[in-house]
C-alpha cells in the first residue's frame, strides 16, 4: 500500500453479505470502502448509490486495475469465488473471501498456491470464529480449564433464507451443495476448537423441505479425529419456523465438560471447582474478522487463514462424497504440502 489513507477495499459481489462487510468497513478505522464490482448493472450502480457514490462498474479486470485498491472481498456466490480469487492474486491484491474458498479442493488449493506465489494475505470469511459464543468455547479450551478435549456436539438448526426457486443457494453447481454453502461453518469451528484436522469425515444428507431440492438441506457430520476424538455437527436449513435458530455446543473433556445452551450466550462450566459462567466479549463479528485480515497483512494472523479454508473445503467435499456412498471417507487429502 503506497497512499497515507486507510487501506482501501473493493467488494466484488453486492448482495446481503455484502452488505454486513460493508458496515465493518464504515466502523473501521483502518480501511475504507473504494469500489463495488457486480455483474448486474443496475445492482452496481443501486450500491454505489446506497453508498455515497463510490465508484462502481462490472468489470472485475477495470476495477483491480483502480490504484485505490489494496484489497478485495469476495462476496459471490460460491462457485465463482476460485475464478476472481485468481484475478485477485494475478493482480498483486489482498483477499478476503466468502466461504467457501472454492467448490472443489482442487480448486481452493490452487488458489492458496496463487496467494503464495503472490506474496499476498489470502483470508477465509468462516465468520463464525469471530462470534462470542465460538470465542468463548475457544478460550475455555485453550485456558485448559476442562482439559483434552474429547468429544465436540455444535448443532446450528434453521430455516432456508433464500428469496425462490431461483436461488443460487439451492443450485448445487453454484453452490456446491449444503456442505459447502452451510456445513462449512460447523466443520471449521469443531476443528478450531479441537485443535486438530480430522482423519475422516462420515455424513448423512436429507432433502427435508422439499423433494424437488437438488441440494441436501439437513446434515449430519461426524468427524473423527487422531487419538479416538470425535465431533458431532449437526446443521439444518429445514426447520420451521424459518425464523427461528437454535444454537447448541456441548464439548466434553479430560477435565470438565463445556455446554452452551440454545437460548443463551454465556457458555457453563463444569470442572473439578464446580460450575461457573464464562461470558463471552462483546463484539461485531464481522468487525473482527476484518480486523483479522488487516492484522495479518501487516504480518499478524488471520482468524481463518488460506489454508483453514483449504481444510473447509477438503471436509465438505469428503461430506458430500460420504453422503454419496454411505462410507466415511479418508481425509489425507488435508495433509498436502502446497508447492510454493
């Protein structure tokens, strides 16, 4: 970055989640909002409007290109994400992506080559290690105070929040599938808290709210990880009512065990002192995160690195495979050397 100002920010996609990074970049101090890139023209031109006139186009190549910009985010839908975060990389910018990383492991893995070769900070958006409630599990399992963890139950359960038939969330070549588009967040967390990658992945896939879904709207995903540790998610876009979300972790350790109920956001403690509260830091999860990916360009670490979004993707594509064949299946996969 070569200009005294805050380091300025392209979004590449302006629909809802845009909207949310959009907000972190307003309330930060360290980065600003300098250009919006979409495909729709009128979707552009409404977004530069509904934030102040700031300079948008369609053409990705026109807007890398505009000296303002030091960093991108990529808020497409997911099936696109590999393809910009190339023209990203070829441009000498900084990411931060939307999960997935990419559709495929394939894919995600020779984008993290790209960031590599570029020299630049490619960041994951697997925003819910920036939420209190993931931070404070996190803590508590890295205070030590309930030990080795053992088992890890995180249950996330909701309705479906696309607009119709039409969605690209529902299109399994657009989305990749459930896995990808929402099983993402949980099979990151339990790996985050655990502290490890997973030998394997088995899941069982249902098309709960409609027949005519071509995508599995309710998982289940058991992880199973060196030392017979084991994570249990469940992950649910077929609940009604829609508006309605239920949150539930449970980790049981060597010293103690953790819950975090549904309906509240203080995780209980139990341990060998008896039971107490641990309360979460207030905080914007979104702010967080871009707080992270700004950390890490100035050399700190990112909340969700290149790779961590490579091991996301490698574990849905192994989920939705398990579902396929009704076996669990390896993930050696995750332990590649990337060439630099």
């Amino acid at each position: 970055m070569e200009r005294d100002s805050a380091f300025g920010v392209l979004i590449v996609g302006t629909g809802a989640i845009a909207e949310l990074h959009i907000a972190a970049l307003r309330a930060s101090d360290r980065a600003e909002l300098v250009g919006l890139v979409d495909t729709d023209p009128a979707r552009a031109a409404a977004a530069s409007y509904a934030n102040g006139g700031v300079r948008s186009t369609t053409d990705l190549t026109e807007a890398l290109a505009w000296p303002e910009v030091d960093g991108v985010i990529v808020c497409t839908p997911n099936g696109s994400h590999a393809t910009i975060a190339h023209a990203v990389a070829a441009a000498g910018k900084h990411l931060l992506v939307e999960k997935p990383l990419a559709t495929t492991t394939v894919d995600a893995l020779a984008v993290l080559e790209d960031f590599r070769r570029a020299g630049r900070v490619l960041a994951t958006a697997q925003t819910h290690r920036a939420y209190d409630y993931s931070l404070a599990v996190k803590s508590a399992l890295d205070s030590g105070r309930i030990g080795d963890p053992l088992v890890i139950r995180a249950t996330l359960l909701g309705g479906w929040i696309w607009g119709d038939w039409r969605s690209w969330a529902i299109d399994p070549g657009a989305s990749g599938g459930h896995s990808l588009h929402n099983g993402v967040h949980l099979l990151d967390l339990v790996c985050w808290w655990m502290g490890a990658r997973p030998d394997s992945v088995y899941a069982r896939g249902r098309k709960q709210t409609a027949g005519e879904l071509e995508i599995y709207d309710y998982l289940e995903l058991v992880l199973r990880f060196p030392g017979n540790k084991i994570a249990q998610c469940e992950m649910s876009r077929a609940h009604r009512p829609g508006v309605i979300s239920h949150r539930d972790v449970q980790v049981i350790g060597t010293a103690g065990t953790l819950s975090l109920p549904w309906d509240a956001e203080p995780s209980l403690v139990l341990d060998e002192q008896g039971m107490s509260v641990l309360l979460p830091a207030g905080g914007n999860g979104f702010a967080r995160q871009l707080t992270g990916w700004l950390d890490a360009i100035a050399g700190g670490d990112a909340l969700a690195s290149g790779e961590d979004g490579l091991a996301a993707v490698a574990m849905a594509e192994a989920a939705e495979l398990s579902i396929a064949t009704g076996q669990p299946v390896p993930l050696t996969a995750l332990a590649v050397e990337v060439v630099p």
